[in-house]
C-alpha cells in the first residue's frame, strides 16, 4: 500500500533515479578503465549528463512536492476497482 499521493510527476521519477545510477556506474567504469582517460572528452560527458540528469530529477522532485503541497494528486484506485476496470 503507497502512503505518499501519486501525482503526474511520480511516474518519471523512479526513472530518473534509475538513470542517475545507471550514469555514475558507467562513470565509475570509464574511469576505472585508464586513469589517462580523466582528460578524456568522454569523461566530460558523462559528467556533463549526470549533471543535467540531476538537474531534471531534483526539478521533478520539487514538482512532485509542490503538487502534493497543493492538492494536485491522481485519485487512489483500488486493486479491486482496477481489476474491474480491466474485465
């Protein structure tokens, strides 16, 4: 059973944070692989990405918030109601 609302930014976050992570272990990897490539443009690039994915994250975050702050939630369906819905 979720406690927090669900609203229309909920979806994209869990996908976020999955590519965040999935970005620091490729990351890590390049870096791991040849320490002359922390000159390397790729690194940059990565760091480059990392960085507007996190910008993208907290700004969904904060949408995220600011709407349960606001009242702007997704009614709760219920598994009951769902599998109705379905048949």
């Amino acid at each position: 059973m979720q406690t927090e609302p669900q609203t229309r930014h909920s979806r994209a976050l869990p996908e976020l944070r999955f590519s965040l992570n999935l970005l620091y272990v490729g990351r890590l990897l390049l870096g791991m692989k040849s320490p002359s490539l922390l000159a390397n443009e790729s690194i940059d690039a990565f760091d480059n990405r990392i960085e507007d994915v996190t910008d993208e994250l907290v700004a969904t975050e904060l949408l995220h918030e600011a709407a349960i702050l606001a009242g702007d939630t997704l009614p709760e369906i219920s598994p009951a109601k769902a599998a109705d819905d379905v048949a």
